[in-house]
C-alpha cells in the first residue's frame, strides 16, 4: 500500500498540559491539510490514529473539526482510546490496573493539569456530580460496562471543583459529546487485559448508534501488545487488523 505517515512530535505533560498536547496535533493535521500537494497526499485521503492518550487525542480532533465544520478527515483509528474520566470503576478498570505498566489514574490528572493528591479520591469516583451524570447522554453505554450504587459514593468537594468542566469537554472526553453523528468512520481496537478496554467499547457501541460506520476488533494482551507485533500472536492480530483495514479502505 502506497501511503504518506506523519508523524506528530507534540508536546507532552506535566510540562504542557492539555489542552496544549491536543492543540499540538489539531493545528499538525490542518497543516497537512492546507499543504497536502506539498506532502504528496490526496486532501480527500487523510486518516488521523493514535493509541491510548493518542487515540484520546485523534477522537477528541475528529470531533474538534466536525464541529467546526472542517471534518476533511477521511477515517479515525483509535487503539485503546481514554474516551472519558467520568468513572474509574469500569470493569476493565478495576481488574486490570493492577497489572498495566504506566496506567494510573496519576497521569491523566497531571494530563489535565489537577493535583495527584486526588488519585485516590478519582479512584473511588468521587470526583463526579453523579446526578448531572445520570441524565447524561453518555450513561447508556457507559452504564453497560460498571456497576455503581450512586447513593454509595460521596462526592468530594473540592476534588469535583479541581476538575470544574473537564469532565463534560468533549475534546478531552470524547465520550461526553453531546452526539457523536457526522463524524468520520471509525476502527477501534482493543485488548481484553487493557484497564481502557471498557472505555473504548461503550465509544464504540455510541459511535454505532450514533450511525456512524464502525469496526470493532478485540484481541488479547494487555495495554500496547501491538508493540510486540513480532513476537506476540495478539499484538501482530492488531496490527494486521489496522493494515487491512486500511487496505479495505484505501484501495476500493
């Protein structure tokens, strides 16, 4: 397959953090955009992916450019996308933190620019105004993958106003959009031992109702086992899965 990849070198947190990382890559991919014939791309044929913070950032931008009636992406792929910090408690969550390498709660909040002292209280869910969030148009998919008893959850305070808004920014959480409708085609991938897991499921499933075309592959492992595509049957699974798609995609 004959295909341009450009890479975004942004800037990362604690130093920057959001929504600089995501200012980063929406102001890169306008760029090739506006100067695709000096990259030699077809301005019609542009893709956007990323993993995990990155697949954050790819669906918060295919959702930035739809909304500001840019949408000149042609597919998202995100592999195990962050899509919300509404709730920590995801079954995926709570049984595979234990085992991720560089998955807390810790560097979301330094992502975001809120005090790690909060990490425990994040944890437990006490970081939400449970009520705005059972009338959420979010909770549907949401509620599929967690079980929470809200009258056992006591919201702190001051964490809550720590966190103000971010919970609700649909380019931090895409999963708090309003509507996920006339965004781009997505592939979104995931691995059962992956605390992200569920978050990119119930994205997935709101994607679909939303309309909009939509695959799903699930392969075993952990966070990233793509990276070790060469010696793992599930990472080369998932890397497989995002070459023939493009494949699919691309040359029909």
């Amino acid at each position: 397959m004959d295909a341009v990849v450009v890479s975004v070198h942004y800037r990362l947190a604690p130093e920057y953090p959001y929504p600089i990382p995501f200012e980063d890559c929406l102001t890169a991919i306008k760029y090739l955009h506006r100067h695709h014939q000096y990259f030699g791309v077809d301005a019609t044929q542009i893709s956007i992916a990323g993993d995990s913070a990155g697949a954050n950032i790819a669906a918060g931008i295919t959702l930035k450019l739809r909304d500001t009636n840019q949408n000149f992406l042609y597919r998202q792929i995100l592999l195990s996308p962050v899509t919300q910090v509404s709730s920590f408690l995801t079954y995926s969550f709570r049984d595979n933190a234990k085992y991720a390498i560089f998955i807390e709660p810790t560097f979301f909040l330094e992502y975001i620019n809120v005090s790690t002292d909060h990490a425990d209280a994040v944890c437990a869910n006490e970081h939400v105004v449970h009520e705005e969030m059972i009338h959420h148009k979010a909770r549907p998919y949401l509620k599929n993958y967690h079980k929470i008893n809200h009258e056992d959850v006591v919201r702190k305070e001051h964490v809550a106003r720590d966190f103000g808004r971010r919970i609700e920014d649909p380019y931090l959480c895409p999963m708090m959009a309003d509507s996920l409708k006339g965004l781009s085609p997505a592939l979104v991938l995931v691995t059962e031992h992956d605390p992200f897991r569920d978050d990119a499921l119930a994205y997935a499933d709101r994607l679909q109702a939303d309309g909009i075309e939509m695959e799903a592959v699930r392969a075993f492992g952990f966070h990233r086992i793509y990276y070790f595509f060469d010696r793992s049957v599930s990472g080369g699974r998932m890397i497989d899965a995002v070459v023939n798609y493009m494949r699919t995609v691309y040359e029909k």
